[in-house]
C-alpha cells in the first residue's frame, strides 16, 4: 500500500485528464472505427432496450488487435484468467502488452489480473495506459471506480462511475454504486 499512494494522486490528476477525453466526439478517437464509434452511439442512449447486445459488440470489436498471434495471446490469458491461474494470465498479458503496446485491450486485461491478484498499484498503472489509448473504455473506468472505492477515494469513485454512465448508463451496479457514493460524499460534506 505504501508504494500505492505516491502514485496514485498523479494517477487521480491524469483520469481526470481522462475524463475530459471521454466527453469528446467518437470520431476523434483513433482508437475508434466507424463502427466502434455507432456502436458506443447507441450505448449511450438511455432507453437503448437492446444493450447487452451493443455492449458485446463493442468488447468483441475491442478485443480484435488485427494480429492473430496477439488475439491469441489475449485469448489465452482470458481462459489462465478464467480458470483462476492469474500467474498464467499475467505471464500471456504481459507478452500481449510488450507485442502490442498500443492495444489498449492488452492493458486492460492485464489490470484485471494484476486486480485479481491483489496488485492494485499494478492495475492502477495498466488502466492508466488503457484509458490512455482508449478513454471511452468502460470497463477499464469500472475498474478504476471499483479500485477508487476500495481504497476509500470515493468522491474520485463516484467521478469515474459517473463517467462510466456518461458513456454506458445501463449497468444496474454503476447505477447502484452511484447512488450510494453520492449518499456518503454529501454525508461526509455535511
């Protein structure tokens, strides 16, 4: 924890610089094709009924490198992942990221097994690098919220899940954890 907070207030600065990156139009993020950019289009939209859909279209269009060896090595860190051998998973990831480090689904999937494994400094720093590459992330601002929390930043936390909204307002857990950070903030306010 001690080598954490050094880092994470410069970390806090940039996600807010980040977040600025998420209000602007889709079709100035480079990371974003056309399609990527309709897809989070529709997402966005708050009465959108078939979400869940939208939602696996865009992870599917995220997870695409344009290299198969690379797909394979995220692949393959997804099953160590999946099947609780976080070592494996950071071992693939971490060759994922060293091969292509401007994937931003690299980084991410690499946060979420530093995450599993109790490495959140770690996780913190590969989401930093995804919402770098890519700031309408939602999952990696998830993972950013649910680490904030956690750690007991929750005004920061409930400004990343506000941000997850901004761009995914679906999610029944952001909802959730929306509402209760904005009952502690303003308690702690008062």
């Amino acid at each position: 924890m001690g080598r954490l907070l050094p880092s994470l207030n410069r970390f806090v600065t940039a996600f807010f610089a980040a977040v600025v990156l998420v209000s602007a139009p889709a079709a100035v993020m480079a990371q974003d094709s056309e399609e990527i950019a309709r897809l989070l289009g529709e997402l966005a939209k708050p009465d959108q009924p078939g979400w869940e859909q939208i939602e696996s279209s865009i992870i599917r269009e995220w997870s695409k490198s344009g290299s198969p060896a690379m797909d394979l090595l995220l692949e393959r860190g997804e099953e160590a992942l999946e099947a609780g051998d976080i070592d494996a998973a950071i071992e693939h990831f971490t060759a994922l990221t060293d091969h292509a480090p401007d994937f931003a689904e690299g980084w991410n999937a690499r946060a979420t097994a530093f995450f599993h494994a109790d490495e959140l400094g770690l996780s913190l720093a590969d989401i930093e690098r995804t919402l770098a590459l890519n700031p309408q992330h939602f999952g990696a601002l998830s993972g950013l919220a649910i680490i904030l929390e956690e750690l007991g930043y929750d005004a920061e936390a409930l400004e990343a899940y506000r941000a997850v909204e901004s761009i995914h307002p679906h999610r029944p857990p952001v909802k959730e954890a929306i509402e209760r950070l904005e009952k502690e903030v303003e308690g702690a306010r008062l």
